[in-house]
C-alpha cells in the first residue's frame, strides 16, 4: 500500500501553506484570526497524533502479517492457514484505521474557517463518505471467513485509500492556489511602496541604482509567478479526472493532472521566494544608505515602504522588523533571513 508515501505528499502540501502563511503579517496582527488558527492548529494537533499512533500499529500488524506469510503461506494444515488468516484481518482492520485517521487530519484541515471558504464543494462531506465506506468495509473484513474474501477487501480497501489520497491533494491545491493569490496581490501593494521609496530619494537627488535594480529583480520575480500561477488556475479549469463536486472520476488522468499542477505550483513559490529574497536586499540596502543620511532621514525613507519598526530580542541577537500596512517582515538569524510581505 502507498498510503504512507501519499500522506507524506499531503503533509509536504501543508507544510507548503504553513510556509505561505508566514508571509502574511496580517494574520499574525488580528487576535480573532490568531485565535481561529490556533484553535484549529489544536484540533489539526490532536487528529496528527492519532494519526502516528494508528500509523504505528499498521506497521506492526504488516510486519507481523509479512512475516507469518513468508513462513505458513505454502503450509497445508487447517493451523497454519487460520493463524494466517487471522493475522492478515488484524492487518486489513490496522490499515483501516490508519486510512480513517488520515481522513480525520484531512478534514480538520479543509474545515479551517479560512480554508473552507475558498473550496466550491462540501470537501468535508464526501470525506466523511469515505469514512463510511471504511466502516463497512471493517465490518467487512471482521466477518470475512476465507482467504479470497480477505483478498477482495484489501483490493477495495487499496481503491479507496488512492481516492482519498488524490480527493484530498485536489482540495488542498485548491487551497493553496487561493494563499498564492493573495500573495501575489500583497505582493503588488508591496510594489507601489518599493517604486515610491525610489522615487522619493531621486527627488532628493539621491543615487538609487542599486535599488533600482533590487525593484526590476523583485518585479521579474512576480511576474515569473504571476505567469506561472495563470497556467495553475487554467489547469484548474478543467481538473480532468475530477468532476464538479470534487470526487474523483478518472484515476489516471487525476493523477496527471495533479503532477502538473504540483510543478507549476512548485514553480511559482519559487519565484515568490525569489521575490522575497529580493525585497530583503531592498530593505537592508534602504536602511544602509537611510543611515548614512542621519536618524530622521531614516525614519522618513522607511516609512515610504510602507512603515518599519525594529525590536531587538535578547535571544542570539535575532532582529524582528515589523511592518505597517503595505509593508514587509524581515527577521534575520544566524542562518540568513526570512521576508514577509503584507
């Protein structure tokens, strides 16, 4: 079965929205909207751990099973093939399990109250109907008796865990191709504010080559991702292999189509990270020559990005810069620097 691997899949998807939603201050800002995340974090926190746990006792039972297998398949005595049988029930009913509380992860997830509104389907429904499906299908295997039986449960079994496996990244793409959107929009706000901080120190007779430069790089960027994100949002037009409702139709073509979508979507994150990167060298490049103009000038010159206060932490000397409206997030470490648009 590959509902371990696919998982894994699914969970890189989350990460990769967690990741995204580090680059929206704004979140972070409202306590209404912190405390919604946190909630469900706590929710999505819980669902996980029952995950693992279900996870590990599938692995033991598959283990067991594999083993038993190896050494009483080609035995003939009554014995042997019943103590097979019943390793491999014990086997079916773990994977069973280990699918059901991937559902319960998945579902917390899509029923975030940010994340469900961008899905034109009820995702949580037809989740739910997979873990009915589930439920018969564990009653199912409880009172199958022969060999045979068992064989054609795992079949059905093996059927509605890549259902669920390719239902779930098409939501979850959906998702996030509605954070990347948002993204990019902060990102044009964070344009203006850029082009008016240069032309306010050209007025001024400054030099701003260098600037100039990091702002053309940063507007490349965006529009490599902008590009890419319009061939993601056509793709998602058609969504071959899916119908309107979100359940799989196809397996193969779903398949396709979500390993084009996973690239282009790949491809665009790269370039916003890109564009990020680009807005840190604005940033410290600003407050290099702001500083050589004296304190007030400073303030004056960083406010035309949209408003920067920095606060020192005592903690390895990490810098926290937070933004106003329109602005940008830039927290360096000891490894580099992470940039946050608004």
């Amino acid at each position: 079965m590959k509902s371990k691997k696919s998982f894994s899949m699914l969970t890189s998807v989350i990460l990769t929205l967690f990741i995204l939603s580090l680059f929206s201050s704004i979140v972070a800002a409202q306590a209404t909207a912190k405390e919604q995340y946190e909630k469900a974090n706590e929710k999505y926190k819980i669902n996980k751990d029952h995950y693992d746990n279900t996870r590990k006792k599938f692995e033991e039972a598959k283990d067991i099973f594999e083993k038993a297998n190896k050494q009483l398949r080609n035995l003939k005595d009554e014995k042997s093939r019943d103590d097979l049988k019943l390793k491999a029930k014990d086997y079916l009913l773990r994977a069973i399990d280990y699918a059901q509380s991937q559902l319960q992860v998945m579902k917390s997830r899509l029923e975030n109250s940010e994340n469900k509104a961008y899905i034109p389907f009820n995702a949580a429904q037809i989740i739910e109907g997979h873990t009915t499906q589930l439920d018969h299908l564990k009653v199912k295997t409880e009172n199958a008796n022969s060999t045979q039986e068992l064989i054609e449960v795992h079949k059905e079994l093996k059927k509605i865990v890549v259902d669920i496996n390719l239902e779930t990244r098409y939501y979850m793409g959906i998702v996030l191709n509605h954070r990347i959107d948002n993204f990019i929009l902060k990102a044009d706000n964070v344009s203006v504010n850029l082009s008016s901080a240069i032309k306010k120190l050209k007025d001024n007779g400054s030099d701003t080559t260098n600037l100039e430069k990091e702002f053309a790089d940063f507007q490349d960027a965006i529009k490599n991702a902008k590009d890419s994100q319009a061939k993601t949002k056509e793709l998602y037009k058609t969504h071959k292999g899916f119908d309107e409702n979100g359940v799989i139709t196809n397996e193969n073509d779903a398949k396709k189509f979500l390993d084009q979508e996973n690239k282009l979507q790949r491809d665009t994150i790269r370039y916003l990270k890109q564009a990020g990167n680009q807005v840190v060298k604005f940033i410290k490049d600003l407050r290099r020559f702001a500083a050589n103009k004296g304190k007030d000038r400073e303030k004056d010159e960083l406010d035309s990005i949209g408003g920067v206060t920095k606060t020192m932490t005592p903690t390895r000397g990490r810098e926290v810069t937070t933004p106003a409206q329109g602005g940008a997030t830039t927290t360096y470490t000891t490894g580099g620097a992470t940039t946050t648009h608004t």
